[in-house]
C-alpha cells in the first residue's frame, strides 16, 4: 500500500491476515495500531476523526464494540493518538527532505514544500489529520495539534540555524521564523485540501516564495545597520 507509513501499512497488512472468532467473523486480538489503521481508512475528504464514532472503528477493526476499551479509553485517547502519528510521521518525511536539499536555501525550500504537498495528497491521509483537526477538533484535539506544530517549529529552527552559519547570512529571532513559517505552510496546506491536484506546482511556487520573504524578512533585520 504505496504512501503508507511503515508502522501504519504493516498495521493493515497484519489485519488482513489476522486470525478470527469461529462463526463471529471478528478478529480474535487487536492492537491500538490496527484501531488507528482502521480509523484512518475510515478518513475522507468531508470526515474528520471528530466525526467518527466508536462502532465505525470497530466495525472497520473486525471487532466487537467493546474489544475497543482494551486499547483506548474512548475515541477522543484515540483521537489524539492518531494526531501524535500523523505529527511523528510527517516530520520524519519533511526532515529527512530538507536533509536531502543541502545545496542550497532555495532548494532546502523547494524541496520541504513540494514534500508536504505530496503527502496532502497521499493516500495514508496522516497531514489531512493534522490540518482537520486543528480547526475543527475538540479543544484536546486542537492542543494535541498545537503540541505536533510546535515540534515542528523546534526541528525547523535547528534546521535554520545550521543554514544560517552555512551561508554566513544570520537570521533575526530564527525560533519565530520557524513558527512564521510552519503556521503559513499548515494553513496554505488546509486552503489546498479544497483545490484540485493540478493547482498543486502553482502552489508550491507561492509557497516557495511565501517562506523565502519570510526568510529574507529576518536577514534584513538582522543585519547591522549601516547608519550606525
């Protein structure tokens, strides 16, 4: 299943394959992988895990209602667990694309924003999680969001600082560039949920440009005045 976290796909494929109850039809054991895979499943363009309900999950599971409670106390633990996944996974990918793009800001730039764009679109629907819940989620759900979107911040502002001392170009207050930057990407990625794919290389553009102003804003301030 292409696009599909490791953690998640290997979920799904040991569902699959799972033993079940004679004469029930239903899995004989479940993990808290295999609920989160079965809520992921469940995910759509107008559903958002606020939306589920308890019997879905179980249902998609293979399980009984109340083989649910062995693994989650209710469907908001599970909630916020499927958000910590889709926040965990999502910075592996970014990270290790701005470590591929090395050369240069531009391309350190270019090739995080073309990444994130391509897993709006896959098919695991992980970044949908984060980008849904955060507006429309239940207040746990938006300070599980906010927790996932301030480790973005911290790793982004590590990432910054390294260019930094690489191009000898210092940035004012690089921890709330990384914020000015996370918070435009994450909400251009809520607006392009709603757009067709084929916008998506014009969206990269405006993206890209989006965030090297902001970047270039902060050298600016950064530098030393010369009238002084």
């Amino acid at each position: 299943m292409p696009n599909l976290p490791t953690q998640v796909a290997q979920t799904l494929a040991d569902a699959a394959t799972a033993p079940e109850e004679h004469g029930h039809g239903r899995k004989a054991s479940i993990s808290r992988a295999d609920l989160l895979a079965a809520a992921l499943k469940l995910l759509g363009p107008h559903r958002s895990v606020s939306t589920l309900s308890l019997r879905e999950v179980a249902r998609e599971a293979g399980i009984a209602p109340n083989s649910f409670y062995r693994q989650f106390r209710d469907m908001d633990e599970l909630a916020v667990a499927l958000i910590d996944l889709s926040g965990s996974s999502l910075r592996k990918i970014i990270g290790e694309a701005r470590l591929r793009a090395t050369h240069s800001e531009r391309s350190v730039v270019r090739n995080s924003v073309e990444t994130f764009i391509e897993q709006l679109r896959a098919d695991d629907k992980l970044l949908h999680v984060l980008l849904r819940e955060g507006t429309v989620g239940s207040d746990a759900f938006k300070h599980a969001v906010d927790r996932e979107l301030e480790f973005f911040e911290e790793e982004l502002c590590i990432d910054l600082i390294r260019l930094a001392k690489l191009n000898k170009a210092p940035l004012h207050e690089p921890a709330l560039v990384a914020r000015a930057i996370t918070r435009l990407v994450f909400a251009m990625g809520a607006t392009a949920m709603d757009l067709p794919p084929e916008k998506d290389p014009e969206l990269v553009d405006e993206i890209s440009q989006m965030v090297r102003m902001i970047i270039t804003g902060s050298r600016a301030l950064a530098a030393p005045d010369p009238g002084h």
